[in-house]
C-alpha cells in the first residue's frame, strides 16, 4: 500500500479527499522540487482558491508561534478547518534545520481539524517563496478552511511568501524601535495588521504609539484600508493572563470583510496568481536553462569569459536565453 | 562548638576529641595550617619538579610529559598462556608488564624436580625453565618497545641471562632491550623467604646484574628495591619506608666498595612500594623518600648526577587489604589506592583485580582493574598538574614528619651494625612480625574497620568464575622439558657448568657465563644447582 | 611443544599488539590540559601562586568565617557525613521496604524520592499516571500513602529527606507534618530536610507544575512554615546538582544555584521574615562529577562565597547563617552503560572529592544508573564505596586536607572568580527571576549542553568506554536489573479512587475552601493543607485548589476538569 | 541545494521531563543536514505519529529515561502499524539495560542508542536507514 508507489494522479486524488498521508507526501514532493510536482499541482490548483489566507511575520522571538495557536483555537471555535504553514530558517552551512513550532501549537496536536506542516527555508534555486505558495495551494486543496503562514524576520523571501496571503499580520514586540524603522519601507507597506505582542512589558505604550504614527506616516491618500495596531499579550502562562487576541480575530475578520465588500479580494487573488506565475516562470525557465547547459561546460565558459574581462552577464544571458529559449518553443 | 567561645581564645577548640593515629603509628591533627612552613625554605627543601630534592617529583614535566607506565601484573603457568595474556593487555592499553614466576622457578628448580611435583605453573606464576619457555613467553613482542618486569630474585641472573640470550636470537640490540628485574634479595631475607644463597653471594650476584646492565643494558633496571613486601608481610608505611631505603643504601655501599661508579649505576637503581589504604599517608611516603634518596645520594654518597638522585618508583596497589568478602568493594579500594599513587608521583603502576583475593584474576576482573587506572588517566583531571597535593598544610606536615621518623630507624639500624647484621639478628622479621600482630589485634578490636570484614558483614554466596590451569600442563612441560634435554649436547652443557662453577668461585661477573649457558640449553636448576655448590645455602634461625 | 602450536598461533593472530596504539598509549599526555570546565591548568603550581593570600581572610580555619575550609573544627572528628540512600519505587510499601533494608545495611540517612507523577502534582488516578506511577519514585497521592511510606520508622530518630523538589513540595510536607503528629511526635523535634525548590524544577520538564509565580509561593510558604514551626528540619534543598546535569560547567553550577537561593531568600525576606532566623536551615545540593580537583575546588569556593554573599549582601549576624550546608550527589551524568563497572571507579573518585570538600551528607549514585533504576545490590554498593572511604582510607582524618596546596586554593579562587563573573551576568539581565522569565537560561543550558556532546565527538574530553578504550558492548548488566511491578502501581491507582469514594464530602469541601481561601488572602498555605490532607483531599486537589486562585488551570495537563466548580 | 532532506520526528513520550538528550541530538541532527521537528514533551504514542503523518517524517526518534521504554515502545509501534507507517524508522535514545534491547527490538523498534553514544553512530545510522526507507 506504500503511499510512495501511488501516481501522481492517484496522490492528488487522495489529498481531494482530505487524506493526510498523501497531502503530506505531495508536500514533501514540493519541496523536494521533485519532477512530477508539477503534475499534481495542476491536479490540485482547480480545487483551491476559496481559503481565507493569513500570513505572519516578524523576527524571532516575537510570539508569533503562541499568536498562532490562539489563532487557531478561535478559528476552530467557529469551526473552521485550519492549515499552518510554519516556515524556520535552515542552517546556511548543514542545510538542517530545527523546527520547533509544534512544540507551541501541542494543544491541537490531536485535532484532526488542523494541518500542520513545519518546513525548513532550505536554499531554494526557485526561492522559498514558490515552495510555500503550493504548500498552501495543496492544503486548501486537502479542504482547508484557513490557512496560516508563519515566516521568520523580514527578507524579500518573507515578503514575496506574504504576498500569497490576504491578510498580512507583522508581529512586533516591545524595544524594536530600530526594526521598526527599518521595516518603515519593507513590511509596513504590505501588513494590514500590526500586532504589538508581549504589550505587557515596559515601553509597550511608547511603541504603540510610535507605530500608529509609522502608521499613519506611510499612508498613500484616498479611502482604503488603513492598517490598524494592535496590542496583544499572547505568551502567558495564565489565560486569563492573555489580553488581545480576540480583538486582534476580530480585526482580521474586519480585514476580510472590508476586502469583500470593496471587491478587493479579486484584486488580491489577482496579485496572488499574478505572484505565483512570476515565480513559477523563474523557477522553470532557470531550470531549462540549467539543464540545457548541463555537461556542455559552457556555464564555466561563460563565467571564464566574463572573469577575463571579455564579456559580461547580460550579454551572456541575452546569448543563452537566445539559443536555449528559441529550442524548447520550436517543440 | 560554640563560635563566641574560641573568639577570646579561652577554649581549645579540639578539647574531648579522641586522639587519631595512622598506620604508622603517627598521631594526626585534626586541622593543619600554614604553621607548618615556618622551618621551610622552599628552594631547599621542595624545588620545582625534575629538582634537586624531588620532593614534588623526579622529572620535570611529570605526567605532562608522558604519563606513568600503567604497568600490569600477570602470568598464567603455561608461557604460551602467558604470551597470549600479555597481548591481550597490551591491546587493551596497558603500556608495561609484571610477570611472576611459578613457585619451583622461584625455589630455583625445573619443573622436572621431584620438589616440584604439583606446584608446576600453580598460583599465577609462569614457569621458566629454559631458553625456550622465554621464547614462548614472549613470542611476538617487540622487545625494544615494550617494558618487562620480571618479579624475580634470588635466580635473576639466570632469568636475566635469558632474556639476554632472546634479545641476541631476535636481533634486538641490548641496548634499546627495557624493562626491570626485582632482584632485592634483602627483602627476602627480611619478609619473603625465597632466598637460597646466604647474603654475601646473593649480594655479590646482584653486584654482578648492576655491573652487566649498568655496561650492556643501558635501559634495563637490574634492581627493584622493594618495600612492596614488607609491607605485605605486616610493616607499617613507615617502616617499608626506612627498610626500603636502607636497604637500597646498603646496595649502594656494597656496589661502590665493589669499584663501580655510583654516577655510573645509581640511575640504574629503582624503587617499588605499596600504596596502602591510608591515603595521604601513602602520598607523603612517596614524597618523603624522594627527599631522603636525594639527600643521602648527594650528600652522603657525594653522588654529582642528578640521574643518580631521582627515587624512581614503581607501585602496586595494597593486595592485603582486599578482602575475599564483597568483593566489589575492592574495585572502590583499589581505586582509591591507585589515585594516591598518582597523587604521590609513581613512574608506574599495577592496579590489582578485585577478585584477587578469591582467584587467580579473570580477563574481565583484569580489564578492570586496566581500566581504572585510565579512567584516572584521562576523566579525573588528576594528571593535569603536577604533584596536585604540594602545598597541603597536611600533606607537607605529614611529608616532614615521616621524613624525621625514618631517620631514627636509620640510626637504629646503624647502631646494630647494618642491614645484614639487622637481618641476622632478625630485626626486621622481628619488627615486621610485631606490626602485623598488631594490625591484626586492631582489626579484631574492631579499632581498624575492613567493611565487609569486621564491619557490614554479610551472608552471602560468591559464585565466581576460577580461572584454572590446565591439569595436564605439568605432565605436558614435564615431557616438553625432556624433550628439550635430549636435543642438547650434553658435553657443551658440562663444559658451561665448570665454566660457572669457576666463575662463581673466581669472583668474575657471572652474567656472560651464564648467557652462554642458557644459550647451550642449561635450565635454570641446573644453573642455580651450580651456584648452590660453591655458594652453600642458607638457613634462618627462627625468630620469635 | 607442550601445547599444539597450531593452536597457539592462532590464537596468536586474534591477539597481534597493535604497536602503533601502544606508543601512541605510552607517550599520550593527560587528554586535556584543561579542568572539566575548560579552564587551562598550568604545568606546576607553587608557592608564587599564593602571594598576597591572607590566610585569615581568605581561607581561615575550619569552622571559621569564610569558612572555606569547612563549617566545623573537628568535622568528620565530630561525625561522620550523613551516608544516605535514595529510595522510591513502586508503592509506599515497596518503597518502606527498600528504605528499611538500607537502614539495616548501614544507611545513617533516607532519602525518598517522587516519581515524575508525582512531582508533576498529579493523584496516582490520572489518566497520565496509569503508565507511570511509581515507575521512578513514589506516589504520594494521599495521606494513607505517606502512613503507608512512614511505617514503623521512627521519625525522632532517623533524619529523613523527601526528595520532591516541585509544588508538590507543599503538599508533601502537609502529608508528613500530618502524619507525624497523627503519630504522636512534636515536629518541633523532627530532623530531616525536604528538597522544595520548585524553581530549578522547570529545567528538569516539570515546568506545567512549577510556574515562576506559583514555585515561589508555595516554595516560601514551606520554607516559612518550618521556619516557625520545625526549628530542626532542613525546609529548603536548592539543587545545583540538577542544574549541573543540564551540562552547565562548575562555575555556572554555583552561580545559578545562588541566584535561585536567592530568588527564595528575597521572598522571605519580603515577608518579614528576619535572614538569621531562617537562613540556619538552608541547605544546598552539589554535584561532585569527575574532574576531582575542580569539583573540589567549587565546593570550597561555594563556601567562602555563601558566607560572604550572606554576611556582605544580607547582613547575616549569627555565623550558621554564613555556612554554606551541602550535600552531594555524585554525577549521573558521568556515567555511562558501556563497561558498566566501570562506573564503581567513577563513583569512588566522586564520592573521595565529597569528602575531600568536607560534605554534610552524601549520596552516591548507583553503578546500574545509565542502564536502570538502581538494585539492591546497586544501593548496597554505593554505600560500600562510602563506608570504605570513611572508615579504611585515612581522609576523614582531618578537617580540609588538601587545603593549602597551591593548586587547590588555585582552582577555588578561580571558580570564585568565574562564578562571580556569571552572578553578575545575571544581575545585569535584571536578575534570576527575570533570566529565568525570558528563557536566557534556557537558552544559556542549551548551549552548553551541545557544548558537552561535542567535546566528546571532538575527543576534547575523553571518557573511556566512549570515545577512547571502547569494547564489545555487554550484553547483560552485571549485577541485574531492577523491575518495577505493574501490581503494585494498580492497587494504588484503585486505592485513590476508593478514597475519593469513601471520604466525608462536607469535610473535604470545607477543608478544600478554607485551603483557597488561605490561598487567596496571601496566607501560608502549610497549615491549611495539613487540614485538608487530614480531610483526605489528595495532592492533585491541594495543588489544583491553589492553582486556581493563581489563574492555572486546575489540572497541569488540562484534561481533568475542576472538582471544585 | 534542497532536495530529499531526512524528516526526523523528535519526541519525548509520556510525563518524563529529562529532555536534554532529546535537545542536544535535534541539534547535532541539524548540524548533520536533517530537519528535525521537535515535539518536546509529554507527548502521547497518537500525537508522535499524527505529527509523523502531517510531516511525512521519515524517521520517529524518541527519548526515554526513566525506564518507561518498555511501556511506551510497543504502543508507538502499535500505533505506526495502526496509521500504516511501517516505512518510518523508529529509533529510541536513553537508558535502558542492555538486557532490554533484544526485547525492545522484538517489539519493532528499529534500533536504540544508549547514552555515551557518539553523534556519529546515530547520525550515520540514521542517513543510512532512512535513506533505505525513502527508496
């Protein structure tokens, strides 16, 4: 029965049907960039697209994970479904990584309404960014209702990941007035919720107030959706201890609705699809490429030449995409 | 106990405590303080390691440099046995080897010998009667690496002669040829009673070894002075102490008297002592024998290298105080006595296997006991630094106080004439008789506790596995031994024993005689049986 | 030939010496130049290494401020450290048994220890005690349980210590003070000692027991308790031992275990409670693992340092206040299940420096630890290995005998010196509760954990069986194996049940109330859970009822619902 | 590079709390180049193996100390069997008496490593096996 024998077809049939085992193997297919991903995810795509998307992010040690699993015993309460997609950086120089979200979401460990897939950022060729948005692609296909992405700190990678959900939550805390500075460009732009964890510590008010103004000062004119602050205390020991987090749902909520009722979340999708196809055609056209030049050793011709001063990298990729490009349309 | 009381200096804080003595008989404190380095003059009387007096040991790196030779003591009566045991100790990670000799070898007879009868390779001693049984023994090993003891005495020169005899077969040249022969017959005289020749010979033939080695085997020990003994047989620290060193001093006179140059043969000389129970006292032993070598050496003997000062020392754990009770206590007493004798600064060191009081030692006791000693080796941390205890108010106090007592032993040996004379008039046995007698007393007073013993006692049924020898091994070496006569030529064995007779007689160095001999396949009866003839035997008059 | 040489040379290939490995083994210098720690030791240490030392000030004699030569004058002159056991396995009754048998094999001390069900404060009928209670200690879910464990000892005369270290602390010295009187002591007269230090708890996985809030409530109510009413009883055990075990080095070992203490101290203090009236009772427990003299060392450093921190910083009068009272637990962590007898050398060497340090009360750690709960034979022969050291080997002799030796005061200046520099990097984190709070300590264990594992990969560290003289793995554990019976366990998870049946439900809710009620008036909670005990409420409903008061959930493992709602 | 990393479930089982072990090999693991998802403590034989489906482990690694291996082994067994994942390697660390191994593996785990285990042994073990079982 070794779900590793089943075809493409038959795995993608099996995760429609809201089987684990095969949604977990496809998942690991996706991120092995194995050759047959491709197959299933067009399998699955016609079956997705309906989930409400959330993405967090923020640097280490910002509660994101505690965040996350009150998220999900509030979404649960209204019985949704829920998927995570929990995204921890991979050690540069092993390629390993440790990844210990579960330890945080235990209290679902035996809810069979909640998927939760831990991946490791890896060194993607294609870039994080493409092996997450089919992560969720296939856990909305298995029938989840939510999704939940969680990615670390604010690189480009983070913010393309974000890009794939509806809602974007940044989770700060406290004594990042310097991140926050930095992140006035990145991340602010695209959070439609900024959620000030650990408001219980010192300087909490300080920070708020401080944010609503990074707020208000990165505002483009004309009526949209103005990204709220939100104050929370999420890692507590106590739950009565826990401060926030329903309105903080509530917020998302209103997130979701303000997104329907205007028709952004066409525009959304739009900006979704729009993500994805960039980073598929990436991915696939650097693969073809690759392949192509393959044993023909002219990739170190290539970089030879350009080292020795008598060409350079856009003359050489204008050359390649010319050749190789020219091939595969003439099939 | 009241904290204010001591304040106005009115009350002795140690009022009502029992008074506390060692195994020697010295009473102990039961504080120490800086008071005693008041008479100390630290460049006079400690110095730095590898210095003049040596208190803190005799080279200057110690255990950094290279560590002590973990040095196992073991024989199985069959040499082949034997050779395959000493292998296995090796690979294990042993760096040297004792190896004990079978009773006939030691009383100086073949296995042949009707008084051998039944003793053949018994008691975890290997028997020795030809060149051969040294082939067997050790077959395989490289001679110029590894280091032998040989627990031998009054019949070193004919094992030496053996040894020298392999050593020219297999091309291994004397001089890279390591490794030490017990050779003390004073303390056989003294406690162990396997002697045969009276003193004056037995001292001349271990004359003869030192001149040998001291010219041919550069790296070999011809001597190991040894308290070991003594102490076994009942005396107290303190006096395997003094008896030690004076016998070694006595050796000494009598090599220099004989013409040979003490700078020559002194660092030839090496020591082999006990590590008791008691652990410090067992550390400021070795401590204060150091200072005395030194001391007497340079200013006594007017010894001028260094090398003839070092008190190099080889240690056995205590054997007499496992007990065939519980004997897994003895691992815990083993252990501890091993970690004093590092603390103490020994060149090398025999752990013994803790079921050694109940059999000959299994392979799996023996690696034990193997172990132990590398565990101290390279998980204690006790090996980082050298001479750890220096300092100790205790230790420096107990060092200086040994080194007083032993020097009233010393005149009192004088005063009765001398080792010899000492022997002859039974001081030794005398002293070492009344130590035991009262160790003895102590335990069954209960004063001393041996838990296990007299302490903790318990039923219990001890099945453990005896390694025995096999009971057709001695008929076996009985025919190999006649075999072995019958291919000699008879007439070359007769001209060699004329030739030893003679030189036995002549005063000449019996040692190149006795290689040629052993060459021709005389055993070793036959050479002590010559010896016997021109030296006579000698007999103790019973001391009571 | 005497013996088939066919044979022989046979055997003679099996055993070829390996040359190369010999020489290697001949010539190796110590594995490392370096303590356990990590500190560099030089070649020689001399009397140059001591100039400016003033003996009064800095070392003193034995039972002199600072004490680092020992709290007594005449140490083991006086006495003998307390050679203790522990014990605790299967149910009460198994567990008196094997207490009784140590006490007739010469055991001068009991220490009873908890299972993780237990300690984690829950009844033995909790869905998560089926599988284990009584697997690694005992269970005291009630009062008939601590009859039960109590037996026929006579408690005036032995010194007892109940080894649980969690919340459940509390409780258990309900149970015990409950019992006792019951029995007819004054437990104004009891000796004894009860680990309760629920904060060094949450390193050993018992974190949903001991929140920060809740370990220094219900650890100060018990250290206030005894404080006022058992003048004799040792109400406090702050286990640096267990910290060490997380990997952490000697230094770190006495810096974090202070600072814990004084989490404790600080709260008593902040409930009026006067430093010389309790800090005569405050009791520490050591690891002494492998590295002989740095161990050593870290035991005299500890002593000066407590005597100064209390005297400096606390303003401690009465000099037994000052003394740094210590048992020892030799290292687990140091032993290992390969060549497992081994381990008895381990041991001794550990047990040698405890005495060495001048220890109050030892415990040896049991050969067969690495592989199972220790046997009979196993107990017996860790307390061999002490009564050899104390009664054959000559070192009880004096008080402090390596003191002097320039190493050795060396060394204890250097962990003084390191341990000041951590005590420190905590003061500026904004001290214990706060590193403890944010996880730096977590974090801090964590590393020095991997730490450990890689300098035994690296053969930085050397440890014979592991990574240098390895052999054959044995097959069967010398001298057998502990099981532990399943029967046993049952008929204590049916005997809760029973009780919680058959007790008089008024007294137990009054009982029960009085106990929140305390809880929540900031009252100590000892007396009410001596009354609640002796109303048959169980550990889990004590420790729940006061949970809830503090905003926890009833159950540690939320899955049982509140009885009390 | 990215594909075919090992997927290694880490757990401690039941209420022993000695999780050190556990946390000192997740991480020698990474430092090995597997990703290692850590459970931490007091999990159940269900909850190991759900997390072992959902992440599609290739190896279930769990730590004992307290001499409940033989309890909780056969029931993660029964378990895997149950959830059909007899293609995941089941490992155990910890103390337990060498008399215990023979049982433990007639109870279907893969293989056990003592403590003073080198991280090479289990690191190699672990690459080679698991790399079977993916095949």
């Amino acid at each position: 029965m070794g779900i590793k024998d089943l075809s493409p077809k038959e795995l993608a049939q099996r995760v429609l049907s809201g089987d684990r085992r095969a949604a977990a193997r496809v998942i690991t297919l996706v991120e092995d960039q194995s050759d047959n991903a491709n197959e299933m995810m067009k399998e699955l795509f016609p079956h997705t697209g309906r989930s409400m998307i959330i993405g967090l992010t923020g640097s280490g040690g910002s509660g994101k994970s505690t965040l996350i699993d009150h998220l999900i015993s509030r979404f649960r309460a209204m019985g949704k479904t829920v998927g995570v997609v929990a995204v921890d950086p991979s050690s540069p120089f092993s390629g390993g990584a440790l990844l210990g979200d579960r330890i945080r979401f235990q209290s679902h460990s035996m809810d069979d309404g909640v998927y939760i897939r831990s991946m490791g950022s890896r060194g993607y060729l294609g870039g994080l960014a493409r092996a997450t948005a089919d992560v969720v692609r296939v856990m909305e296909a298995m029938g989840n209702e939510v999704i939940i992405i969680e990615t670390l700190g604010a690189g480009q990678d983070e913010i393309d990941i974000i890009h794939v959900a509806q809602t974007c939550l940044l989770v700060l805390t406290p004594g990042m007035g310097d991140d926050i500075q930095a992140m006035k460009a990145g991340i602010m732009e695209i959070a439609d919720l900024i959620v000030l964890n650990k408001a219980d510590l010192d300087g909490a008010n300080l920070c708020l107030r401080g944010l609503e103004a990074a707020v208000h000062y990165g505002l483009g004119e004309g009526p949209g959706w103005i990204p709220k602050v939100m104050p929370t205390v999420a890692c507590a020991s106590k739950s009565i201890d826990v401060q926030g987090v329903d309105d903080l749902v509530k917020g998302i909520m209103e997130h979701q609705e303000f997104l329907y009722e205007t028709r952004k979340i066409d525009e959304v999708r739009a900006n979704r699809i729009e993500q994805e196809l960039g980073l598929v055609f990436k991915d696939e056209v650097e693969k073809v490429v690759f392949a192509g030049l393959k044993g023909t050793g002219k990739k170190q011709g290539y970089i030879e030449s350009i080292r020795a001063g008598d060409n350079d990298p856009y003359s050489v990729v204008e050359e390649v995409l010319a050749t190789f490009l020219k091939v595969e349309n003439l099939e | 106990m009241n904290h204010n009381e001591h304040e106005d200096g009115k009350v002795d804080p140690y009022a009502g405590l029992d008074p506390v003595v060692n195994m020697s008989g010295l009473e102990i404190e039961p504080l120490y303080g800086p008071d005693v380095f008041e008479e100390t003059d630290f460049a006079r009387d400690m110095g730095r390691p590898g210095e003049y007096p040596f208190v803190r040991g005799v080279y200057p790196t110690m255990y950094r440099g290279r560590p002590w030779t973990i040095r196992q003591l073991m024989s199985l009566g069959p040499p082949q046995e034997c050779n395959q045991r000493i292998h296995h100790l090796v690979n294990m990670g042993a760096t040297g080897i004792s190896l004990c000799l079978d009773m006939p070898t030691i009383m100086g007879r073949d296995s042949d010998d009707p008084m051998a009868e039944g003793e053949v390779g018994r008691c975890g001693g290997v028997a020795i009667d030809t060149i051969q049984d040294m082939r067997d023994l050790l077959a395989g090993l490289d001679l110029s690496k590894i280091s032998i003891n040989f627990v031998s005495n009054s019949q070193s020169t004919v094992i030496l002669a053996m040894f020298c005899a392999l050593g020219l077969e297999l091309g291994t040249d004397w001089e890279l040829l390591s490794g030490t022969m017990q050779n003390d017959i004073l303390k056989e005289y003294q406690a162990q009673k396997s002697y045969y020749f009276p003193p004056e010979p037995s001292v001349r033939l271990i004359l003869d070894t030192i001149a040998f080695c001291t010219r041919n085997l550069p790296k070999f020990n011809p001597i190991s002075i040894s308290g070991y003994h003594l102490a076994s047989a009942g005396a107290t620290p303190i006096q395997e102490l003094a008896f030690t060193l004076s016998n070694g001093f006595y050796y000494v006179e009598k090599a220099i008297e004989a013409g040979l140059d003490i700078d020559e043969f002194a660092p030839r000389l090496s020591f082999f002592f006990k590590a008791h129970n008691d652990f410090f006292e067992n550390v400021a032993k070795f401590r204060a024998a150091r200072r005395i070598w030194a001391r007497t050496m340079k200013e006594k003997f007017g010894a001028r290298n260094p090398a003839s000062w070092r008190f190099r020392v080889h240690t056995q754990t205590s054997g007499s105080s496992l007990t065939a009770q519980q004997m897994e206590n003895n691992i815990i007493r083993t252990t501890v006595q091993a970690l004093s004798a590092v603390m103490a600064g020994t060149q090398s060191l025999h752990t013994n296997a803790h079921d050694e009081a109940l059999s000959i030692p299994t392979e799996r006791s023996e690696k034990l006991a193997l172990r132990t000693q590398q565990i101290l080796l390279y998980e204690s941390g006790a090996a980082s630094t050298i001479d750890p205890l220096a300092g100790s108010y205790y230790v420096e106090a107990l060092t200086q106080r040994m080194e007083a007592e032993c020097e009233d032993i010393f005149r009192t040996i004088a005063d009765m004439g001398g080792v010899v004379a000492g022997i002859e008039k039974g001081y030794f046995q005398r002293e070492i008789a009344e130590s035991a007698f009262r160790y003895q007393e102590s335990l069954e007073r209960g004063e001393r506790v041996v838990v296990g013993l007299n302490r903790y006692v318990e039923e219990e049924e001890t099945e453990i596995q005896l390694r025995e020898v096999d009971p057709d091994f001695e008929k076996n070496k009985i025919a190999a031994l006649k075999a072995f006569k019958e291919q000699r030529d008879p007439e070359q064995i007769r001209k060699r024993a004329e030739e030893l007779r003679s030189v036995c007689e002549s005063g000449e160095n019996v040692m190149p005689v006795l290689i040629r001999a052993v060459q021709e396949g005389m055993t070793l009866g036959e050479s002590v049986a010559q010896m016997k003839d021109v030296f006579g035997v000698y007999r103790e008059q019973a001391i009571f | 030939m005497s013996t088939d040489p066919s044979s022989s040379t046979k055997t003679k290939e099996q055993r070829r010496v390996n040359w190369d490995a010999y020489l290697q083994a001949y010539y190796e210098k110590p594995a490392s130049t370096r303590t356990w720690s990590g500190y560099d030791v030089k070649e020689i240490y001399t009397p140059l290494d001591r100039t400016g030392e003033s003996y009064e000030k800095d070392i003193g004699d034995a039972g002199e401020y600072p004490f680092t030569r020992g709290l007594h004058r005449d140490m083991f002159r006086g006495r003998y450290w307390t050679r203790r056991e522990v014990v605790g396995i299967g149910s009460p009754a198994d567990t008196h048994e094997r207490a009784a048998y140590c006490f007739q094999n010469g055991a001068t001390g009991l220490n009873t220890i908890a299972d993780v069900t237990y300690e984690m404060g829950l009844d033995a009928d909790h869905p998560w005690a089926q599988n284990e209670v009584g697997l690694t200690g005992v269970n005291i879910s009630h009062i008939q349980d601590m009859e039960t464990l109590v037996g026929d000892i006579p408690l005036d005369k032995v010194s007892w210590s109940l080894i649980t270290a969690s919340t459940a602390a509390a409780p258990t010295m309900a149970q015990y003070v409950a019992v006792a009187r019951d029995k007819g002591y004054d437990i104004s007269k009891l000796r004894g000692s009860i680990q309760n230090d629920p904060i060094h708890f949450r390193y050993c996985g018992f974190r949903p027991a001991c929140p920060l809030d809740l370990s220094i409530k219900l650890g100060s109510d018990v250290m206030e308790f005894c404080t006022r009413e058992m003048p004799k009883w040792y109400y406090t055990t702050v286990n640096m031992y267990d910290l060490r075990e997380q990997g952490i080095t000697a230094p770190q070992e006495i810096a974090y275990g202070f600072g814990i203490a004084m989490c404790y101290i600080d709260e008593l203090i902040r409930r009026g409670l006067d430093i010389d009236d309790f800090a005569p009772r405050f009791t520490f427990y050591v690891s002494c693992h492998i590295d002989l003299f740095e161990e050593l060392a870290k035991i005299r450093a500890a002593r000066r340092m407590w005597a100064r921190l209390m005297k400096e910083k606390y303003g401690a009068k009465n000099p037994r206040s000052m003394q740094f009272r210590f048992a020892v637990h030799t290292a687990g962590c140091s032993l290992i299940p390969q060549q497992p007898l081994n381990n008895l050398v381990r041991i001794a060497f550990e047990a040698l420096t405890a005495v060495f340090g001048g220890v109050q009360s030892l415990h040896c750690c049991s050969y067969d630890e690495p592989m199972c709960l220790p046997t009979e034979k196993g107990h017996l022969q860790a307390l061999r290995t002490q009564q050899i050291i104390a009664y054959e080997t000559g070192v009880t002799n004096v008080a402090d005998p390596l003191g002097g030796s320039y190493y050795v005061e060396s060394l204890t200046d250097k962990m003084e010196e390191e341990a000041l520099r951590y005590m420190k990097e905590v003061e500026d984190l904004g001290g214990m509760e706060e590193a403890i709070r944010t996880e730096w300590l977590d974090h801090r264990f964590e590393q020095e954990a991997v730490k450990r594992q890689k300098e035994v990969d690296d053969l930085e560290k050397l440890v014979v069986g592991v990574n240098v003289f390895t052999s054959e793995p044995e097959k069967t554990t010398p001298l057998g194996v502990q099981r532990v019976s399943k029967t046993s366990a049952k008929s204590q998870i049916d005997a809760v049940k029973k009780l919680k049946m058959a007790r008089d439900p008024n007294r137990w809710k009054e009982a029960v109330a009085r106990l929140r009620d305390d809880a929540a008036d900031g009252k100590n909670t000892i007396p009410a859970m001596v009354e609640a005990t002796k109303a048959f409420a169980t550990t889990g409903e004590m420790l729940g009822a006061v949970r809830e008061v503090f905003g926890y959930s009833f159950d540690p493992m939320n899955i049982l619902n509140s009885p009390f709602a | 590079m990215s594909a075919g990393k090992i997927k290694v479930i880490l757990s401690k089982v039941g209420l022993d709390g000695h999780d050190r072990g556990a946390k000192v090999v997740a991480s020698v693991l990474r430092s090995a180049g597997m990703e290692v998802v850590y459970l931490g403590m007091f999990q159940t034989p269900e909850s190991i193996v759900k997390a072992a489906i959902d992440e599609d482990a290739d190896v279930i690694g769990v730590s004992y100390l307290s001499g409940e291996h033989l309890v909780f082994t056969p029931l993660i067994v029964q378990e895997m069997k149950a959830q059909g994942l007899e293609d995941v390697l089941f490992v155990a660390g910890g103390s337990f008496p060498p008399e215990d191994i023979p049982t433990m593996k007639a109870m279907g785990i893969d293989e056990v490593f003592r403590g003073g285990s080198l991280s090479e042994d289990f690191v190699n073990y672990i690459r080679s096996r698991a790399g079977e079982k993916e095949a």
